[in-house]
C-alpha cells in the first residue's frame, strides 16, 4: 500500500489506484471498479516489470525440441531454462538473469538479435524487445517528445470523404477513432451508441456487450487489440493518456487482464473481419491498416468486400440505410459524447 491507494504494474507502468477505486490483480476482484473517482493515473514510468514478464513468457512458449536441444530425464517446466536460453543467445547465464530480470540498460543490437533468435521472436515480438530496450536506454525527457494528439491533416479528411462505398477511419496509438466517414459511423453505429465507448475500438471491444455480437470472432479481436495495446505501451512508456487506458480496462474488463497477462504482442496490416450488424445482417470484410507518414501515431483503416460477394451486397443495403437512419444516429452519439 501507498498512501491511501493500491500501486501495481500494468505495461511496465506503476499505476497508483485512487481512494475507492477497484483493485486489479487480487485474483479478479473488481468491485468498485465502476465507480466514479476510481480511474488509475500514472504514477511513475518503470519498465523493468514489462522487460522481465515478457521475456519469461516467450521462454515458457519455447520447447527444447523447438529450440532443437537434447531432453534428458524428466523436466518440472515446459519451456527453456534460462541456461539453455544463455547457451543458444551465446551470453552467460548471470548475463541473461540480469536481462531476464528486467535490465536492459546497456544490452547492445547484437545482444537482442541473438536473444531474440533464441526465443524464436517473430518480427513483432522482436520488435516490442527493441522498443523496450529503447525505452531502458533513453532518457525519460527524450521519450516524452512524442506528440500526444496528433491532428489529422484535411488532406486525410478529404480522403476518407472520397470513399463512400468503402468504411473508413483514422485511429491513433490507442484506438480513439479520430475521423470516420459516413459507412465507417453506421457499420460502427453500436460503438458510437454507446457513451461508455467514447468512440475507441478498445474499449467498444471489452466495455460493451454488443460487441460480443457484432464481433463474429470477438475472441481473435480481443486478443489482437490487446497485443496492439501492449505493443504501443513498449514503444511509448511516457503515453499517460495510453497508460491509464490499460488501466481502466485491466480494472473494469476480466477479460481484457486475462489477455494482458499473457504478454503477447500484435500489430495491425492486412486482414479479415466477420461483422454482425444489427441492420445488414453478416459482413466477411478485408480490412487494410496503414500508417500514416511521420511519427503521429495515427493510422487509416479501410475495409472492402469483394466484387460480386454477399458483404459487398451488405455494404451497399449499409450505405442505403445509413443515409436514411444509421447516420444520423451515429451523429447524435457523436453529438452527445
């Protein structure tokens, strides 16, 4: 305890409950976690918790017979040891401990390439160790220099506008929708129906329970926007605004904690996704996610249907309705957020 609050760790961030807040992480208590008042702030930035949880949790992934070493006897884990881990990353085992433990100050290119290999790390993964190896090796005041509310340029603007028959929409590192055009507010016209959502993706996904429905796969987007998030909290440790969102979803969502424990990470591209909308029915869409140029964070999502398919029909009869119905209800929520 801490003064009057609960401390706790959540991105490789210490954050410090507030009086009759819920407490997260005391075996899935959540009560009072709704209450007013009860929203975590950022405390102070320690991303040793992030580096030691994650690292052990890639090396409990990986077999001996997937890292193509010898099994002699009985093993009490499923995973590597750290010695086995030491040997195929060519460092001592002291030097891997100290990693391992969350001390990546100093830990050279080199050093992670071959950490990296030996966990069998996927691009992504890899990715996420040099972002936190970034973070361990720079100075709090140089990570902070990042802005924390880009604006989208009305060149993007008149993009989006020029995509009428297609959903489309600009998010930032933590999935507040910043922009949508007309079919991207009435394909997500539950999100924006909905006050608790306040027009972000993540919170849509754990916080409502429409979004169990309108997510064919809800289980496979939850643990995407969870990877996303963990993946974004490495890259930016100073985000305050990204930090007290893991909070508040890790201390309102039991779902939500359950994935971040697992400490997998994830990045959005290309892809597939089953919608069911309350007025068309199923969609099956292809969805494309790309960055926007310069280091704002932001991002455009497109999704489209295939010419002389069944969601491309739903699109239309979606465009159709959102003239006469669905936007404007999505202006209202809009409106009233």
């Amino acid at each position: 305890m801490t003064g009057l609050g609960t401390e706790w760790a959540c991105a490789g961030v210490y954050v410090r409950m507030g009086v009759g807040a819920g407490r997260s992480g005391d075996g899935g208590n959540d009560r009072d976690s709704h209450q007013p008042g009860g929203a975590p702030t950022l405390d102070r930035v320690e991303n040793r918790p992030e580096v030691r949880d994650f690292l052990k949790s890639r090396r409990d992934k990986i077999t001996p017979e997937r890292a193509g070493l010898p099994v002699y006897g009985t093993r009490r884990v499923s995973g590597l040891r750290r010695n086995e881990v030491a040997a195929l990353a060519g460092v001592s085992v002291e030097y891997y401990t100290r990693l391992e433990r969350g001390n990546l100050q100093g830990a050279s290119d080199s050093v992670l390439e071959a950490i990296a290999h030996a966990l069998r790390l996927d691009d992504t993964e890899r990715a996420h160790l040099y972002d936190l190896a970034r973070a361990a090796n720079t100075s709090p005041l140089r990570l902070r220099g990042r802005p924390v509310r880009p604006t989208v340029l009305p060149s993007v603007q008149r993009m989006l506008e020029a995509m009428p028959s297609l959903p489309a929409f600009v998010h930032n590192n933590r999935f507040d929708v910043l922009l949508a055009n007309p079919l991207c507010r009435a394909l997500y016209a539950e999100m924006y129906a909905d006050p608790v959502c306040a027009a972000n993706t993540a919170r849509f996904v754990f916080l409502s329970p429409a979004a169990r429905r309108f997510y064919i796969d809800w289980k496979r987007v939850a643990r995407g926007a969870v990877g996303a998030l963990r993946f974004e909290a490495g890259r930016s440790p100073y985000d305050r605004e990204l930090s007290n969102l893991i909070g508040e979803l890790s201390t309102r969502s039991d779902a939500f904690r359950v994935l971040w424990g697992a400490n997998d990470v994830h990045v959005f591209g290309e892809g597939t996704k089953r919608f069911r909308h309350p007025v068309v029915g199923d969609l099956e869409l292809d969805h494309d996610s790309m960055a926007l140029p310069a280091d704002t964070g932001l991002a455009v999502v497109v999704y489209s249907a295939p010419p002389g398919t069944a969601a491309e029909d739903g699109l239309k009869l979606l465009a159709s309705w959102s003239v006469t119905t669905g936007d404007v209800v999505a202006a209202q929520a809009e409106s009233e957020n």
